[in-house]
C-alpha cells in the first residue's frame, strides 16, 4: 500500500491492485466481504467505508428498485439490477457498484452484458455496457458520483446515467443522455425528465410520510 487519502468516510487507496484484472480476482476473493463497497476508476481503488443514510440514499434506492424494477418487468424489457452488483467494463478500465442499473435482454442475448459467475456464489458481476446506471449522491460519494464516474460510464457505452441527490431541498433529480462526446442533461419539463431506455418520462418528488419522515415517490408518464 501506497497511500490512503480520507475523506468524510471514504478511503481511496492506490494500491498493488493496479490492473482491471487484479482488482476483479482481488473483490471476488474469499479476502473480500460481500458488504465491502469497492470501485476501480481507471486505476484507482475506491473503497466507501461511510455508513449508509436512510432517508437521503437508501430510501432512494428502494423506490427506484420498485418502480423501475417493476417497470422493466411489466413491460417485459430486460433486468433492473439494485445496488451491490459489480459491473466491469475493460474499454473503460473501470469496474464498479453503482446505486442500480438497468441491462436489456437484447444486450444480454446479443452478448453486449455477459453474466460472470463466481467460483461459489452463482452470478456476481456484469461484464460490458448495460444501458443505464444510476448514482444516488451521498457526503463521502460527491467527487465520484459527479466527476469521476459520468467520464467513465460514458467510455463504458452506457446510454443514460441518472444521478440523484436528495440531500438538498429541492432534490436535484436529472437524467444524462449519451451525446457525441459526453453524457448531456435531458430537459427538465416542471419536473419530469425523459428517458429514451424506458421510453417514459420520470419525476422524482419527495414528501413527508404519517410520521413526518421524508419518503419518495417515482412517478412515470409516456413521453
């Protein structure tokens, strides 16, 4: 180990782990918990040692597993993937767990997304371009989620990446499409914004729950 740079809960490690490979044989190792959130951005390890926010990320998370995951399976689509799946990609040198993802099953049938299997566990990553991925921000995610990830999901071939943060009032909900050279943001029409993957426009609201809690609501309409 070289050097470890801390910073409000996440540790970032330039290590020995210096190839895509390594770092793959090295998560998928019996060394590795499966709660251990790590990246490789384009050689740098990321490790997120930050505890988890209910209601600014988790509860986040839940609503989109539900709507988008319901969504993708009434419409018969493909495979929302919630976070804690690895997603590698090699022409990017990056091989991450984003917040969730979406992958087609044309993709998968046409070998775009392969499913990798562990040496135990059945199917622990997705190697390729899935279609869409999402970040939810959080205190120790910000450089990341906003700087360093949209770069390389785009030299990934993902089509849209969504990045959310509710850890502000209003939350900030947008959808990036893929454009010549770099993701650019759809349009926001009084909070809704498009997604071409889907096929539907999205809004994202939040409001208090009976005991004055925040919880989330994903709203879709046909674009």
């Amino acid at each position: 180990m070289n050097t470890i740079v801390a910073d409000t809960g996440t540790v970032r490690m330039p290590i020995t782990l210096t190839t895509l490979d390594a770092f793959r044989a090295w998560i998928h190792s019996e060394a590795v918990s499966e709660e251990t959130r790590a990246c490789f951005l384009d050689g740098e390890v990321w490790i997120d040692m930050s505890k988890e926010q209910l209601f600014s990320h988790n509860q986040v998370k839940s609503e989109l597993n539900i709507v988008l995951g319901g969504l993708a399976k009434s419409m018969q689509l493909g495979r929302y993937v919630p976070d804690g799946m690895l997603f590698s990609n090699a022409v990017a040198n990056l091989s991450a767990q984003p917040d969730g993802a979406f992958v087609s099953y044309r993709s998968l049938q046409d070998g775009k997304v392969v499913l990798v299997e562990g040496t135990k566990r059945g199917i622990v990553e997705l190697d390729g371009e899935p279609e869409m991925v999402v970040e939810v921000v959080s205190g120790s995610s910000i450089e990341k989620d906003k700087k360093t990830l949209p770069d390389l999901y785009y030299r990934a071939g993902v089509l849209e990446y969504w990045l959310i943060d509710a850890r502000i009032e209003p939350l900030d909900f947008a959808i990036f499409q893929r454009g010549a050279d770099r993701f650019e943001p759809n349009v926001d029409h009084e909070g809704w914004v498009a997604s071409t993957v889907f096929g539907r426009e999205f809004r994202l609201s939040r409001r208090s729950d009976p005991l004055g809690h925040p919880e989330f609501l994903l709203d879709y309409r046909e674009s």
